[in-house]
C-alpha cells in the first residue's frame, strides 16, 4: 500500500501488502516481501532485499553506498531476513567487491541509531542495542546480544550466544557462550542465563563452563588449552563449535578477566 508523499521507483519489486508510509524513498533495484511495514522518512536504495514481515521504523537508511575509499560504485546489496526490525535511524550500508553483500538475518532486533557498516554478517536472533557501532566486515553468529553504544572494530568475529556489556570497545574476537564486559574486554563468564532460556541443558552447560575454565582459568597458553579441551572433553557440538571458533580466529580472542 503506497501513502501519497512517497517516492517509488518503477524498477522495484514490492509485494502487494507490504506498507510504505509518507515521505518514504525507495530506489531502483530494491525488493520487498509481503507483510513487512516500512514507516515515515526512510529511505531504501538500490541494491536492498527486504524479507517478509520485517518493521522498519522512521529515520532508517537501507543500503546506502559504503562509507569506504575503496568502494568504486560496483554491484553491491544488503539483505535483511524475515521478521526482522529496524528502529529509528538506524543505518545498513551495502556491500564492496570484498563480499559483495551486507546480511542481516531472521528475527533480529536492531534498536536506535545502530550503524551497520559494509560487508557484515549479523547472524538470526541477534539484538544490537541503541547506538552500536559495527565497522565493516565484521561477523555476528547467532543470538548474539550486544550493549549500547558499543562500537565493534573492522574484522572482529563475535560468536554465537555471546552477552557484551554496554559500553565496550569490542577489539579482539569474542568465542561462543560467553559474557564479555571491562576494559579492555574480557572474559567473565559463561552466558547461562541465556543459554538456559534457549533450552541448553545443564549438563551442557557445564561442559562449556569447564572448558572455558581451562582455556581462562587455568594458566594454560590458547594452544595448550585446545589441546587439553580435545583430550579431556567429550564430543559435543558446542565443544566442536568453542575449537573451532579459536583455532580459526584471525585477530586472536579476547583475553580472561584480571582483576
């Protein structure tokens, strides 16, 4: 449904009951699927995909240029996923020639002026806080919560089921199951309270505590830690997932906490 005051571009796909709001701009090679509500003054440009259901709220700018001296004008998108909301201001830039698309996935939550840099990826279930700053090419896994007015550095990996504290400068690689606060940021904790809500067992959970205790806790080196995580850990898929995620980290994970 299209309000008087908006301006549409004719080389657009927008599904039937998608709502644009007054003094909306939508640019040319966008798509936009059913049931998503587009509110007052945002603005949409080329290259966006819109999943179905999605609240994108007044102020909003979707898939503009990235702010990036590289970027020379190539075929670039942004792609958001399913149920997703965007709130006041918020802005999504698109992708460079590097990955060639910024993505948000399904059913996440991005609050009030959070800015999305070129090339992300922020998984499913993840909820940025207001003013989060995210630089470009940075990887969210999913159900990941980040505090307001954080701001994450270029490249930083954060991994799934991750608590960051408001306020944090996020400069090193953040592994899955944590809770990450101080300066600089560091390890204090597992997140058991979110990962009970999303159904982990306590048993798993124990598992990830003990092996962030040897990886945090024990005085061991990141290689020693793994080697003695393999040996001495069952199997298991989050086992597999915290390995995994270390021994693949290009700008080193975050340290433990020293009081």
């Amino acid at each position: 449904m299209k309000q008087p005051l908006t301006y549409i571009h004719p080389d657009t796909k927008i599904a039937s009951n998608v709502v644009v709001s007054p003094f909306v701009t939508i640019d040319k090679d966008v798509e936009i699927d059913e049931g998503t509500w587009i509110g007052p003054n945002v603005t949409i440009f080329e290259g966006a995909r819109i999943g179905k259901n999605c609240k994108i709220f007044p102020g909003a700018v979707i898939s503009a240029i990235p702010q990036d001296l590289k970027f020379q004008d190539e075929k670039t998108y942004v792609e958001i996923g399913d149920n997703t909301t965007i709130r006041e201001f918020v802005t999504i830039n698109r992708g460079t020639k590097t990955v060639g698309k910024t993505k948000i996935g399904n059913n996440s939550l991005l609050m009030a002026y959070v800015h999305i840099a070129h090339d992300c990826t922020i998984g499913n279930n993840c909820v940025l806080v207001n003013a989060v700053q995210v630089a470009g090419e940075v990887k969210i896994d999913d159900w990941a919560i980040i505090g307001g007015i954080s701001a994450i550095h270029q490249f930083v990996h954060i991994g799934s089921h991750v608590m960051i504290s408001g306020g944090s400068l996020v400069r090193k690689d953040v592994p899955p199951f944590v809770k990450a606060a101080h300066e600089p940021l560091s390890f204090v904790g597992i997140n058991s309270i979110g990962l009970k809500r999303r159904g982990f067992a306590n048993e798993q959970i124990r598992a990830i505590q003990e092996i962030y205790r040897i990886i945090y806790q024990k005085g061991y080196n990141y290689a020693q830690a793994i080697e003695i995580v393999e040996a001495e850990i069952p199997a298991s898929k989050e086992r597999n997932e915290i390995i995994l995620f270390i021994k693949k980290s290009k700008r080193g994970i975050m340290k433990g906490f020293e009081a």
